[in-house]
C-alpha cells in the first residue's frame, strides 16, 4: 500500500524541523508520498502563516527539496489556502503559481465585527468564545451554520484540491462544551456542506491532527460523516496535518481501519499530477 501525507507544516509557518526533517522522517517509515502545506500568506498580520518572502523561500527549497531525494522519496509542493470571503481565498489569482503541485481550501476563522478581527475557530477557546458572543450573539447555532456555509461558499468558488479538515468547527468542542455534535440541527448543517461536493472534484481528506494536538477524539471529518461522504462517493485521502516531523504518519494505521469499519475499500493518493485509486 502507498503510504502519503499531503498535509504537513513546517518552520516557517506555525510548524516545528526543517523539509529535510520530513523527509527524513517519512523514508524512517518506509511511506512513500509526502506534500508540504505551509500556510499560505493572508491579508493580515499572524504568527501562523508564512510571510510573502516565507513563501518565496518555501518554493525553492522545497525544490531543492525534492531534487535531492528524488530516488528515494516523491515530494509534492502544496499550500493550505484559508477562505477568507472577500478578502481572499484558493481561488484568487494569485496562487497560480506554476511550482505548486496541489492547494489545500481550509476554513480557519470568521470576521468578528466589533473588533473588525479574524478570530479563529481552532485558536484558544477564548477566542472562539469571543467570536461567538461579538458575533452570533452567543447563539451557537448560528456560528456553526455561518462555518459551515463559508465552507459551501469556498467549496463553490473552487481553486482548490483538498478540502481541509472540513468540520474543524468542532475541535474546541471536546467534551461537548458548546454543542452536541449528534443533535439533528448540527448534522443537518454538516451534511448540507458535504452536499456541495457532489459534483466537484475535491478530496477530503481524512485529517488526524485533531487527534495528535489531543483536541478532538474523532478524525475531521467525524465517523458519522465519512460514512455519508460514502454514500456520495466521495473520494477521501488521509493526511495528518502535522506541524513536527514525528507526526507525518500519525493515527494512520487506526485511520485505515476506520474507513474499512465504514465501509471504504479504497482511498485516494496524488502522484505524478493525478489522483490514484487503491484498495485498503
Ligand atoms: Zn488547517
Ligand atoms: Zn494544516
């Protein structure tokens, strides 16, 4: 079985090692496909993207990157893209860029209109919170829907080939402090988001960093919706989204079986500009 990770971080956004330190890891494990994903730059300041020169820096070692180990290891250049609305997103122009082989859509915050801030819905839980009553006047249920429905919009611009940890709204939410992710309405609302694949041709990824950083309990997206994405046919892919080399493969093997138990038989990884089906 080909063994990959498209999603993967490093020191120059919010993660930990050098690119040789992930490639060295991945060869320790005998996988055989790893992408790198920094965060793509965003219209405001942050300590968790890269910087316009971060990303210039990026491109060329990672190229050299795979020159060097290029008989022992197939490497792919992407980025993790957040969807910012109107303020930016995977589809604008600028991320055309010919040296990347793949983008990750992700959805990592919403605009809070009193302190006209992106708050992330995956940072410290005050800042959620602080969004949730800024916001959504402490209503829940409307900040999830708003989540899932800036997910739909991101989904229909396109631009992108791997949908990020697509219910990432739910990783502050351990132990069901702000929503019970089994009442009627939360599911309505994420099976309504997955509806919007149907048609496209975007990946999910199964996405175990929830489960590395001891935030979340369950892969992104949720057992309950692997097994709806299934029943549409949605082609899944397994990363990660490691931010050290230690965890390029992490909650892998356990990750497999779950999709068997769910009823897939194969997952999806990139290679040589296309995807590949195999059997698990
Ligand atoms: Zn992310
Ligand atoms: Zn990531």
């Amino acid at each position: 079985m080909i063994i990959s990770n498209y999603h993967s971080h490093f020191k120059l956004d919010d993660g930990n090692g050098e690119l040789h330190d992930y490639a060295e890891y991945a060869l320790s494990q005998g996988m055989n496909i790893i992408g790198t994903s920094p965060h793509a730059p965003v219209y405001y300041e942050n300590d968790w993207t890269m910087t316009e020169d971060g990303l210039s820096q990026y491109l060329q070692e990672v190229k050299a990157l795979k020159k060097e180990y290029k008989e022992r290891l197939e490497i792919y250049t992407g980025l993790e893209i957040d969807y910012l609305g109107k303020n930016g997103g995977p589809n604008d122009d600028k991320w055309n860029i010919p040296e990347l082989d793949y983008k990750i859509g992700s959805v990592h915050s919403m605009l809070d209109p009193v302190t006209n801030s992106e708050l992330a819905v995956d940072g410290p839980v005050e800042e959620l919170e602080m969004l949730l009553k800024n916001r959504f006047n402490g209503n829940i249920k409307e900040l999830v829907k708003k989540y899932f429905q800036i997910e739909e919009e991101m989904i229909a611009k396109g631009g992108f080939d791997i949908l990020g940890h697509c219910d990432l709204i739910k990783k502050r939410n351990m132990n069901n402090r702000f929503f019970d992710e089994n009442e009627s309405w939360y599911k309505k609302l994420a099976a309504e988001m997955l509806d919007t694949l149907k048609g496209s041709d975007l990946i999910v990824e199964v996405n175990t960093g929830g489960i590395s950083r001891k935030a979340t309990k369950d892969v992104y997206p949720s057992p309950w919706m692997l097994k709806r994405c299934l029943e549409m046919n949605i082609p899944l892919t397994l990363s990660s989204d490691a931010h050290k080399p230690q965890n390029l493969n992490f909650y892998f093997k356990e990750s497999i079986e779950l999709l068997k138990s769910t009823g897939y038989r194969e997952i999806y990884f990139f290679s040589n500009g296309i995807w590949h089906s195999q059997p698990i």
